[in-house]
C-alpha cells in the first residue's frame, strides 16, 4: 500500500520529494509498536496492564502509575462500600490507560481484584463518567486493608445516575491488580 502511494507520488510530483519520502517509510514500522505505559518496576509491582490483542503484558509499580496523568475526583462513595464521608481521590484515568493499551469503544475492559472478583466496564462508562483507577485518597496511599492500593472511582456526587439501583456500586472495584483489553 504503501509503495504504491509512493509510486503515485512520483508520477505527480518531483523526484526530490519521492527520494525524501522513500527511506522515511522504512521507519514506519516502529512507530506500530509503542514504548511500554509503564517502564520496568523498580519497586513491587501492583498492577498487571494486558493491552488488545497480542500485545507483550505488562507490570506497573506505583512510581509508575504516578508518572502518568493523574485526575483528582472529590466524592462520597455510596454506604454500601463502606468507606463514609467524602474523600479526594486521585489516581489515573481509567480512558487514558485503555487507549494506551489499544483499547476503543468496541473493546471488552476487564478489571480484576486481588480476590479474583472481576469487572467488565463499558467503554460508554469511560466517555460519560471518566472513572479513575486511584491510587490515593486524600492525598495518602492506600494499603491493602484500606481497599487499596488500587480503587476504581466513579465521581458519584457529580452524576446522581450513579446513584441508582447497584450497577456503579459492583463495578467500583477496589483491590485492583490487573486491567485487561480484550
């Protein structure tokens, strides 16, 4: 396809173009395969990313994850989690780590916690709640016993839809230790 672009090329244009283009396509190749989202953990891993498709998996410590844009969410989970009053919450966007991973709307997001409790979550839940995958609560990490250290936070103050029946509460899933896209 692309030979055959540059075939066309030059019937259109001038040799020096075509001469340009020409050694630039043997690059292309390695602009398919992006760098890891996360380089090698220098420290316990925490979470396993499993990007679309045949893509090499991958482990994040928290170091890691913290270098990545981050998203602050200030809300009060509902009763039923357990953790009362309202907490700041700031991890990573649940979209940004999907989209690096080569995940899109028609794609299966798997979050798994450490007692193999799973969760599939809708790529419509990404566009419309920005949910992020937190790794501190008011400013602190958290540990296992606190849920953490991974928590996936939908912004239930901000959205009353998330409120209602229990669809949000089972998919906010703490413990998180693995992301895949299928």
């Amino acid at each position: 396809m692309l030979f055959r672009f540059l075939a066309a090329l030059r019937a259109r244009t001038d040799a020096t173009l075509v001469a340009l283009l020409g050694p630039l396509s043997l690059c292309l190749p390695l602009w398919a395969h992006p760098a890891p989202l996360c380089p090698a953990p220098q420290g316990r891993s925490v979470l396993q990313l499993q990007p679309a498709g045949d893509g090499q998996a991958q482990a994040c410590d928290l170091q890691a994850l913290e270098r990545l844009p981050a998203l602050d969410i200030t809300t009060a989970l509902p009763p039923t989690l357990g953790m009362a009053g309202t907490h700041r919450w700031t991890g990573v966007p649940l979209r940004h780590l999907v989209e690096q991973l080569g995940g899109g709307e028609r794609s299966r997001i798997v979050l798994m916690a450490l007692n193999d409790y799973a969760v599939v979550i809708p790529w419509s839940d990404l566009l419309r709640y920005n949910p992020v995958l937190a790794y501190r609560r008011d400013g602190q990490r958290m540990g296992i016993r606190d849920k953490g250290p991974l928590i996936l936070i939908y912004p239930f103050d901000a959205h009353p839809a998330l409120q209602q029946g229990q669809d949000y509460v089972n998919r906010t899933i703490w413990q998180v230790h693995a992301v895949s896209i299928r």
